[in-house]
C-alpha cells in the first residue's frame, strides 16, 4: 500500500479530522474513504482494523483511531 487511507462516516467530527489529515500529510498522500458514501470499503475497514471513525490506515498497515466520531456498528446501522 503506498497510500494511507482515512477512514470517515462524514460527522462534523470526522470531516474535521479530514481537513487535519489532508494539511498535514498533503492530498497526495492520502486516500480519502467516507463509508457512508462508499459502503462497500467497511468490510475492507475493518479487516485492516478500524474500530470506529475517524481513522487512518497508515500506508504500513497500523490503523491510528482519531478523536472518537462512530463506532464501526454504528457506520453499519
């Protein structure tokens, strides 16, 4: 993975932790996942080990929770 992925539900919470995110990895860096959006990534979210939103999936493979937003039951309804 030459990417980190950050993982959201779009909550103001997690958009904030977006606009973070992007200003201090830079855009390029990062792939922007809302789960909300794109339902089909949780599954792939939670095989890396996200266990709520916000979080980033660092391009080696640890998963860093971000200011607690929903927990993955939640994103799933």
């Amino acid at each position: 993975m030459s990417k980190s992925i950050f993982y959201h539900a779009g909550c103001p919470v997690c958009i904030s932790a977006e606009h973070d995110i992007v200003n201090l990895i830079g855009e390029d860096n990062v792939k922007i996942v809302h789960l909300g959006e794109d339902r089909s990534q949780i599954k792939n979210a939670e095989i890396a080990g996200v266990q709520s939103v916000p979080a980033l999936l660092t391009s080696n493979g640890n998963v860093l929770h971000i200011n607690f937003g929903a927990s993955m039951a939640d994103v799933k309804g």
